[in-house]
C-alpha cells in the first residue's frame, strides 16, 4: 500500500496544481473571439509550445514505443516524416492572411465554399476531435493502472478528465494555454529521465548500445530498401501523415497575430518534433536492447519494473501531462465548431448575443468529454481504439476538409456544389478502400480519398456552369508584401553566411 502511496499523492498533487493553474488565468472573455482564440497577442514561444502541447498526446508514447520495438526501420522512417506536415502548415500559414480572422477552419472552408460544407467540415471536425480526447482518456487509464494498483484507477481518470474539463470549461483558450505550458514542461523534464531509467536497464555503454543495434537487422538501413509490404504500407502511411493537420493544430493556427507568425511557429514546431520524436525513439531503441523478445503488452510493464514510486509517479505525471494538453486543445475546438459554426450556419445569421454562444460552448466541451468517456469503455485497447479513429474520423476528415482548406488557401473560389463533390468522392473513394481493398491487401491508402477530392473538384469546376466570380484568383497586397519580406530575409542571411 506504501509503495503506490507516493505515486498517488504525487499524481494527486500534479492533477490540483493543474486546475489551480487553470482556473487562477482564466479570465471572464469579453468576446467569443477572446473565448475562442484569445487577443491574437500570443507571444510566438507560447505558440510553438501549446502546438506541441497539442500534437504530443499520451498515446504517442504510449503507442509508439510497441511500434518502433516491432517494426524497427520502418517505423522509425515514419516518425521522422511526421514533422513534415508541420513545415507544410507553415508555408500555409504565410497565404493565411484573408483568413486570418476566423475562429476555425470549418469557418474559413464556410467563407469560400457556403453554409453546407462548413457544416460538413464542423461535423467531421467534433467526431475527430472526440476521437482523439477518447484515446487520451484512454492513454490516462492505462498509465495509471500501470502505475497505481492500491486505488481504483477508474477514479484517478475520471478526476483528471474533469479537471480538464472544468478549466476548458470556465478558461476558454487562455487556461487551456497556460495549462499546456505547464503540461508540456513536466514533459519535456521527465522524458530524460525516463531515457536515463531506461539506458540503466541496458546494463550497456553508449558505445556497446550502438554496437548491439548495428547487429539487428531490422535496424539496419538496407532493410528500410527491401521492397515488401511492409514498405509499401510505410510508404503510403507517409503520404497521408503528410496532411496531419487536425482541427485543434489548425486553430492555433487562428490565434496568431498574423500570417508571419504562423509562418514562425510552425516552422520552429518542425525542429523540435524532430527533437521530441527522436527522443521517443532512444526510448525504445534502449528498450529493445534491454530485452528483445518483449511483446508490445510488456514494453511498458518492463519500463516500470524495479523503480521507486517516485520516479513511477514522474513517468504518471509525463504521460497524464501529455494526455491532458492534447485532450483539452480538442475539446476546446469541438465546442468553437459546435457554438461557431453549427449554430451560426443553422440559425444563417450571426448569434447577436455571445453570452450564448459561450454557453453553448461550455455544454459542449462538457458532453464531449462525457462522450469521450463512453466511448473508451466501448473500446478498452487503446491500439483496436486508434485504429477505428484513424480509419474513420481522421480519413473522413483529412480526406473531406484538408482539401477545400489547401485550395481555399492557394486562392480558389470555387462554388458549394463543386465543394459538396469533392467532399461526397473522397468519402465514397475512403469508404470503398476500406471496405474491400484494404481487408485483402492489408495497406492504408488513406492518401487517395485527399486526391480524389482534388480531382473531383478540379473536373467539377472546369466542366460545370459556374457562378459569376468563381475560380482562382490572384495575391492580395499583402500577400505579395510577405513574399517580398521573406525574399529580403532570404537575400540577407545568405550574404550573411557568405561573409
């Protein structure tokens, strides 16, 4: 009973101080605008920390480690291209600027296309978002039944889920905000020291792990050159993760001041996942080293073997944090797609009072977090849970929405019939590749539904009537104004690095 003692109050101590936290910022908003993207005055470090605050959930840690164990080479390939889509969204953000004032990206899709597909991305939008605090509220169950046997670990996740529901609730994106800094420090402080818990297994120097690892085979890179289905299954899940763009990563995206630091923040966001994904590799190299012949069931169970509660209870704490910010930046989108975008496209006019639509929005965050806790109990195994969310709300989305926002973007005005094409063709292609063609060859093609919807609007607005207006048009004058800056800054670093 001692021994889990500490990891709880430890736990305990962590879960109060973050709704202190998140509750001692919030402020009363003035606007929905402040409720739902703040002042626009964010400093560009707290940008780049609450994105990856939002993107490192607890299930990348969690899951990921089983993978790279598994699949080696591979997986480790396709870690490395995930920060891809982060450098994607910083060239996005630099043609922002028309957009720059709404509050989503169902919003910005509902300025170009209409009423419908800005319903349809809103829709899409909140079940990807419940998808995703379902896994983190999965993850949270996991790690503390791992780490906590003397208490009901059913009671810890279900505090830690209010806790974050109650500061998304009354804080709005301020708390969520400081939270994530909060969250993602207590992160970056322990996965350290978990590489250093970890390395201690090995029983091995720096340079006898490095020399165990040139000896396996699945971490050889002529391996990654053996064209197999492994391979190709890699190749075509990098196409789609290229366009990982979620709908809480695409607000943050909003909050910015301008398109100039959208371009800053992402940019820099590249760089350090590069950094954290790293990191979460040397865990698992380590941990294969320590024991190669572990399941994916006890790769953890093996990490937390003979540590003290406390050091347990700064793993609980690495993990609840990375849940938690992740969790709560979804939720926060939800109820912004719920209050915003569904109510104003119903009601067709802009809601007059926004006591309203913060009311709305609180209910929502509120019933989406309730959801998302039924939801785990449907589907206890966090792998059989991320796969139905990535094979259903993530392709639906990336392959319906993505498109309509990187055409919106680069310029085109097409009309809501060529949108609701695009959309309905990457639906039934996603839908018809996973219903026939995957269950016989075993690959994703998440990659074609986001084709397909280009193609689809593309033919449908060069071979259908069109309205008056619509089609592509040219750079604003400050968007050129920005491509003539970044040309200068590019000018002028190069003649620095020539001196």
């Amino acid at each position: 009973m001692r021994l889990y003692t500490t990891t709880f109050l430890m736990v305990l101590a962590f879960l109060l101080l973050t709704l202190v936290v998140g509750l001692y910022v919030s402020q009363k908003p003035t606007t929905f605008r402040t409720y739902a993207v703040g002042n626009k005055r964010f400093h560009t470090t707290t940008l780049v920390v609450t994105i990856l605050a939002t993107v490192f959930g607890g299930g990348a840690l969690m899951r990921e480690l089983p993978n790279v164990h598994e699949l080696g080479i591979h997986r480790i390939v396709f870690l490395c291209a995930r920060p891809v889509s982060f450098w994607i969204m910083s060239l996005l953000g630099l043609r922002m600027g028309p957009f720059m004032e709404h509050l989503s990206v169902a919003e910005t899709i509902g300025s170009v296309y209409g009423k419908y597909p800005r319903i349809i991305a809103a829709l899409l939008g909140i079940c990807f978002s419940l998808g995703i605090v379902s896994i983190q509220i999965n993850v949270m169950s996991s790690a503390i039944t791992m780490c906590i046997d003397s208490i009901d670990p059913r009671m810890v996740t279900i505090l830690a889920t209010l806790i974050l529901i109650t500061y998304s609730i009354f804080g709005g994106v301020r708390a969520i905000t400081i939270t994530d800094i909060l969250q993602f420090a207590t992160f970056t402080i322990i996965i350290p020291l978990i590489i250093k818990l970890v390395f201690l297994k090995t029983d091995q120097s720096f340079l006898g792990v490095v020399s165990l690892l040139q000896k396996q085979e699945k971490f050889q890179l002529s391996k990654l050159f053996h064209f197999d289905k492994k391979l190709m299954k890699l190749v075509f899940d990098d196409l789609s993760i290229v366009f990982m763009l979620t709908p809480s990563v695409l607000q943050r995206a909003y909050m910015a001041s301008g398109p100039i630091q959208v371009y800053k923040a992402f940019l820099r966001v590249t760089l350090f996942s590069f950094i954290i994904f790293g990191a979460i590799v040397l865990i698992a190299l380590l941990v294969f080293i320590g024991n190669p012949t572990l399941s994916a069931t006890e790769i953890w169970p093996y990490i937390l073997a003979d540590i003290s509660p406390v050091y347990k209870g700064c793993v609980l704490i690495c993990l609840l944090g990375m849940t938690m910010s992740t969790a709560d930046s979804s939720l926060h989108a939800a109820a912004i797609m719920v209050s915003h975008d569904m109510v104003e496209s119903i009601r067709g006019i802009k809601v007059a009072s926004y006591l309203c639509q913060l009311r709305v929005a609180k209910i929502t965050t509120l019933v989406v977090g309730l959801l998302a806790m039924i939801v785990t109990v449907y589907y206890p195994d966090l792998f059989e849970l991320t796969s139905f969310v990535f094979t259903f709300f993530f392709s639906f989305f990336v392959g319906s929405v993505i498109p309509l926002f990187i055409l919106a973007v680069f310029g085109f005005r097409g009309s809501t019939h060529t949108a609701l094409i695009g959309m309905g063709i990457a639906v039934l292609v996603d839908f018809s590749l996973e219903q026939y063609l995957k269950p016989k060859i075993g690959i994703c093609f998440a990659f074609f539904p986001l084709i397909a919807n280009f193609l689809a609007m593309m033919v449908a607005h060069y071979l259908l009537p069109q309205p008056a207006g619509k089609g592509w048009i040219g750079h604003s004058r400050q968007q050129k104004r920005m491509q003539q800056l970044i040309q200068a800054f590019k000018k002028y670093k190069k003649s620095i690095d020539l001196e």
